[in-house]
C-alpha cells in the first residue's frame, strides 16, 4: 500500500472510530457526519490507489465513487446509501433544520448508518 493509500485509509479508520464514540454518547447528529467523513476518505484511498493522482478536493460521496470508477460496482443499496449519507456532511455542519434533523437521528437510526458505513468501508479496502 503506498503511502497516499495508506494515509487516506487510516484517517478513514479514524473517523469511523469518532462515528462509534459519537453514538456511544448519543451524540447523533455527528455520527451521520463521521460516517460520511469515513466513507469520503476511504473513497479517496480508493481513488489514489487507481488513479495515481491526488484525491480530488471534493466532499460529494457519489462524486469520488464515479471519479474513481468504483460506482459502477456498487450495488443499489451502496448507491441508496451514500444518497442518504451525502447530506449529512452540511447539515452536521450548518444544521438548517436542525430541531427536524435531531428528532431524526433517533439511536436505531444512527446504529444503521454506522452499521451501513462499517460495510461500505469493508468494502472497499478489500478493493484496495
């Protein structure tokens, strides 16, 4: 594993561990914002290791997955996935709706979307 790999990979692990201590303290609005935060830097591990190149400035999930060729593989629910996940980077971030937003984010909810970035993650390194 090159070093650019590597580094996005273990930030990506990293992430994932916050998103698992955010739902340990039921701190729910960050874990939808982890996991995204997870899932975007394994992607970008993803896209060095194929393309050489440095990862592109972008936090769009669907925009890295088809930058690096990996969306094609995906399936249906990895595509439904990171539509559900991709706004959860702004809203944790400049929560508009923010009363809605954390009524949402009940703990099963969290538990899902941690559990479902945990696979997509898998996932992918077994690509890498």
């Amino acid at each position: 594993m090159n070093e650019k790999v590597k580094y996005w990979t273990e930030l990506s692990e990293y992430d994932m561990k916050t998103a698992e201590a955010m739902l340990q303290s039921q701190r729910y609005l960050y874990v939808g914002f982890m996991a995204h935060q997870a899932v975007e830097k394994i992607l970008k591990a993803y896209f060095v290791s194929v393309t050489d190149e440095t990862a592109p400035f972008s936090h769009s999930l669907s925009f890295l997955a088809k930058r690096s060729d990996i969306y094609k593989s995906f399936s249906e629910e990895h595509k439904d996935f990171i539509d559900l996940l991709e706004p959860m980077n702004i809203e944790a971030r400049y929560p508009t709706h923010k009363k809605q937003l954390m009524e949402s984010l009940t703990g099963k909810r969290c538990t899902e979307i941690l559990h479902n970035a945990q696979e997509l993650q898998r996932w992918i390194m077994k690509k890498l």
